[in-house]
C-alpha cells in the first residue's frame, strides 16, 4: 500500500473511532444524568447540547491519550510512511 493510501486509511479508522468514542460518552453522559440531575431539573435541549460538548471534549482527550500510546508503543509516523 503506497503511503498516502496508509495515510487516508489511519484518518478513516481514526475518524470512525472518534466517532464512536464520542457516541459512547454522549450516551452514558445522558444515562447518568437521566439517573441523577435528570429527576430534579428538567433542562431539556441545555441537557442535550451540555452532554454533546462535554463528550466532544471527552473524547478529544481520550483520542490524545490513545495517540500518545500509539506513537510511543508502535512508532506511528514510521508505520503509517511518514517518517524513514
């Protein structure tokens, strides 16, 4: 596989793992909240919005973290083709 088809596919998997990760938190964000601040106040839309930019985030970090172990581990730039 030449390298920018590595390329594309590392951005292909790491895009749709991103998307699940954040999928994930969102969900259990909301159950946790539908089980505790849910039964008191009811926010609603701001609930929505609050546990999709808190999972947003939440998963950037994750991502950052999986990145890092991922470069020191396997030497990622140099399995991917970038680096010689």
């Amino acid at each position: 596989m030449s390298k920018g088809g590595r390329a594309a596919l590392f951005v292909l998997l790491a895009t749709v793992g991103n998307l699940v990760v954040t999928a994930l938190l969102f969900a259990a964000i909301l159950f946790a909240y539908s089980l505790t601040l849910g039964r008191f106040l009811q926010l609603g839309p701001f609930a929505l919005f609050g546990a999709f930019v808190i999972a947003v985030v939440l998963s950037v970090l994750v991502y950052t973290a999986i990145l890092k172990r991922l470069r020191r581990k396997y030497d990622l730039e140099k399995l991917i083709g970038f680096k010689k």
